[in-house]
C-alpha cells in the first residue's frame, strides 16, 4: 500500500470527501486526486502534517512507517475553527503576518485583561469570601450598574 493509498483509505473511513479534504488543506479538488492516485509522491512536510491531522492519524501512518496500527490525533475544532484554518492557509506571507500581528496584539490584550485585578479583594492580602467576590465581579462586569 502506498502513501496514496492511505490516505484514500484513511479519508474513507473517516466518511469525508474529496472536497472536504480539499477546502481543509486550502487546496483544489484535483491536487486531492493527485495524492490519492499518487501521481504527486513526495508530499512536502508542509502538507504532510495538516493533511494528517484532518485525517486524524501521523504523518508516519500516511508515509507507511507505522504500519501496526492508526495512531488517531484527536484535535476536534469547530466549524468557525475550521473556517478560520482554511481561510489563513489560503493566505499569502504578508497576508499571514498581518494575521499573525493581530492575533499577538488580542492576545496580550486579553492576557493582560486577565491579570488586572477587578477589585481590592483579589489582593492577597485581604481575606474575602467566595460569594463576596462573586457578587463584586457580577457588579463589574454589569454595564447597568454603572
């Protein structure tokens, strides 16, 4: 069995189509067929893993080095997830980077919004009950309190 094969097989078992792997991948219908009929036979690392992952097994199953058993990956992502996965890989290299820019700016924003205490009692050294600093973050995170 070669690597197209596995990967026919693999895209089977899971129930998915062509057109699914493809829009996955950010790749056409018939690149697909290509590496399942194997006319494209060194697949780069580039889409080796993504395609293993979408496949749920290792980029050693597809290349036929792990022949004893499906080692499955079990990454569930959403359809927004996916979506977004999709369209990044379509992008070009200033198009990632301007992904990549912002995604650093809202993270450190949110990771800094995070470490901000809502309240004195989050110091600690002030003793507060559990309720009490429920019912102050309720308060702050209420606009119509305000």
């Amino acid at each position: 069995m070669n690597i197209g094969d596995r990967i026919k097989q693999r895209r089977k078992e899971l129930d998915l189509s062509v057109d699914d792997i493809a829009s996955k991948l950010g790749k056409n219908r018939a690149t697909i067929y290509r590496y399942e009929s194997n006319d494209i036979e060194n697949l780069p690392i580039t889409i080796l893993e993504p395609l293993a992952i979408i496949l749920e097994t290792t980029p050693a199953h597809l290349l036929g080095l792990d022949n004893n058993k499906i080692n499955t990956i079990k990454t569930k992502f959403s359809p927004e997830e996916n979506t977004i996965i999709s369209k990044y890989r379509i992008l070009d290299t200033k198009g990632k980077h301007t992904v990549n820019t912002i995604l650093d700016m809202e993270y450190n924003r949110c990771k800094e919004d995070q470490s901000t205490p809502l309240a004195a009692h989050d110091r600690e050294d002030i003793k507060v009950s559990e309720q009490d600093k429920q019912h102050d973050i309720d308060i702050m995170k209420n606009d119509n309190e305000w």
